[in-house]
C-alpha cells in the first residue's frame, strides 16, 4: 500500500489523555486497513491529507446546548468547513477522567477505566478525522456511496460501528463508569453488540503501542454481569438500553452496514471472530 501512514501531532493536543489518545490513533493510522480506505474510498491526496492531518488541533470542549438540542449527545465533533483544523471530544470524559484520577478506594478499577477511555478517545479521533478528510477536499457531507465517513473507518477497522457502554442506566454524564467499548454489528435480524475484551484487547493496544499487529485482530469477551448499561454510539439522540431480560440486541439501528457487504468499496474490509471467555 503506498499510501502514507497519516499522524496527528501529539503536541497539537492539549492534554495528557488526549496525548496518550493520539499516540494510539497514530498507530492504527499505520495499518493497511486505514490506508486502503483513504486511497481507494476517500481518494485523498496523500500530500495534503499528511500536511493537514499533522496540523490537527485537539482539545476537550463541553458540548454546546444548540448543538445537544440539535444533533443529540456528541462524544466528538468537529467544524463543517473546508478549512476546519480541530477536532473536540466532549468535555464530560475530563471530568470523568478526573473524579478517577482522584479516586482511592479503587485504583485498580479506575485504572481500567482511564485506559478505557484513551483507547476510546483515540476512536473517536479517527472518527473524525474521517469527516476532516473529506472536507478538506471540499466534501462537507460525506457522500451517499460512503454513507457516514467515520462509521466507514469504524467498519474497515472492527467490522462493525462502535459504541460506549456505561453503567448505570441513565443521562450520560461524568458519573456514569464507562464499562466497555462495544462493536455493534448487524445481523439477519437485528444487531448484536460484541464487547473488546479489556484485559486481551484494550489494555493491549494502551500499553504496546509499538507493535501494531494486535491492532486489528479483535478479542472479545462475554457480555456485561451489570443490569443497568447505557449503550451510547458516538453521536447519538437516541439512549439506548438493555433491559433485564432483553436480549443482547438493540431495536433502533440507523445506517447499520449490512457486514456481509462491503460497504466503503475497500479491499481489506473484514469481519472479525468473535473470541468468548467467561469472566
Ligand atoms: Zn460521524
């Protein structure tokens, strides 16, 4: 693939988390998954998609209430312009990440959680740098053949699109625990949530960043022991939850790639097994 390997700068992100975040995007930048949908899907230039992508801003914001009110929870967003050059991830993981990095009586759990959240935010990265992408070559929408550029890069990278679950069951805010990140894939009825295993997959691509194989060779784990989850997707007006006795299945499913179609025309597109342990 000659495609180049596209890098946010790590000093261009205001924080130590989102430093830590990039470090990771950068990585999967580098996999031939990513590079084949920008060659072949997006059909970027490679020289201006590199100078661009490397002068990415990157802060936390608090979500504005026109843009709640408008679009629904936002976990990352960034501007609809052709110039746009930051990308902002919603201020409530901060205060999240602050009340853990505060919290004595389970640092082992708050650990988890703060890797969970980096390696999240490092998704929500490439999500949106997706969108950048084809602004910057004066796409502001993505194309109905893409359908959603960052849902794209999350299906040739997981096979499926991304979400958050949280525990308990109510209004996303900074005292919800962020529990798994979930991929949701579609099947002949319905769609099944499958979540990354934190101790073989997670925790993995948090601490050893340099070897980028175990990047894209998933591992999941059994569903959540928790009744009360939230399961949120990156942008979402819906709140979507599992109650008690439901199945592991969600009812709303908008824009879903059918996953036995390649649906960003790129080569590499993959569906990965499903790895169940018991915890
Ligand atoms: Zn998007």
């Amino acid at each position: 693939m000659n495609f180049p390997s596209l890098q946010f700068s790590e000093n261009l992100a205001t924080h130590k988390i989102l430093k830590n975040s990039v470090r990771i995007a950068n990585k999967f930048l580098e996999t031939v998954h990513l590079k084949a949908v920008f060659s072949e899907t997006f059909q970027l230039d490679p020289n201006v998609s590199t100078e661009r992508t490397q002068n990415v801003v990157i802060h936390f914001q608090k979500q504005s209430k026109k843009s709640y009110r408008e679009q629904g929870l936002a976990f990352s967003w960034s501007h609809r312009y052709k110039r746009a050059k930051a990308i902002y991830v919603n201020n409530t993981f901060k205060k999240r990440l602050n009340i853990l990095q505060k919290s004595t009586d389970d640092e082992l759990n708050a650990k988890k959680e703060i890797k969970t959240i980096t390696v999240y935010i490092s998704f929500l990265l490439l999500h949106e740098l997706a969108h950048l992408l084809l602004r910057w070559k004066g796409i502001l929408d993505t194309p109905t053949d893409i359908d959603e550029a960052g849902e794209c890069l999350e299906v040739a990278l997981f096979g499926g699109q991304l979400r958050g679950v949280f525990t308990p069951n109510k209004p996303w805010s900074q005292n919800s625990k962020f529990i798994y990140i979930a991929i949701e894939k579609l099947k002949r009825h319905g769609s099944e949530l499958y979540y990354l295993s934190f101790e073989d997959y997670i925790e993995k691509v948090y601490d050893w960043p340099q070897n980028t194989s175990g990047f894209v060779r998933l591992q999941f784990c059994g569903k959540p022991s928790q009744k009360e989850i939230i399961v949120l997707k990156q942008s979402d007006e819906v709140v979507q939850s599992e109650t008690e006795e439901g199945p592991n299945q969600l009812n709303v499913v908008r824009r879903l790639f059918n996953i036995d179609v390649n649906p960003c025309g790129t080569k590499f597109f993959r569906s990965p097994k499903a790895y169940c342990r018991s915890e």
